[in-house]
C-alpha cells in the first residue's frame, strides 16, 4: 500500500481480505489493526464484506475469513494496483 492522506474504499476492501485471507482465519480486532480502521468504520466493512459473500464469520472461534469469492476479488485488486504503480513509476 503506498502512503497516502485518504484511502478509497477499493482499497479499505483490499485491506480487509488481505487480513482474512490466511487459512487459520482472523480476529476482529487483527482486522482493524491491519486496515488502520475504527472499530465502527470495521464494523460497516465487514457486514457489507460479508452480506456480498467476500468474508465468512465463524461464531464458534470468533473468525473472519476471506472466501474464495473474496480471493478472486483480492487476486483481481492487487493486479490493478500492480498494473497502477507500474504506470505512474
């Protein structure tokens, strides 16, 4: 993530799956500490995430993870950001 005053929402997104995407899952507040976010803006993110099928709660341990669908999205965001830095470089 290059350095930045604001962030847009593409890349808060990023952020969160990038959080969640190891096979253990992550806590809320690992979340939030990585994506740099508050504990409501976290909140917002992650109902929307997970109501468009990007991240899975599990109840029983308290974990978010990035689904496979989130995956995809992850994958296709960080070619863009790729393909971004390399054109303005």
């Amino acid at each position: 993530m290059k350095w930045r005053q604001y962030r847009d929402r593409e890349e808060i997104i990023g952020s969160i799956l990038r959080s969640a995407a190891n096979r253990e899952g992550t806590i809320k507040t690992r979340i939030m500490y990585n994506s740099l976010l508050s504990y409501t803006q976290l909140t917002e993110y992650l109902e929307y995430l997970t109501s468009n099928g990007l991240i899975e709660y599990d109840r029983a341990g308290k974990l978010y993870y990035t689904t496979v669908k989130g995956l995809e999205l992850l994958d296709i965001y960080n070619k863009l950001d790729n393909m971004a830095f390399f054109a303005n470089g």
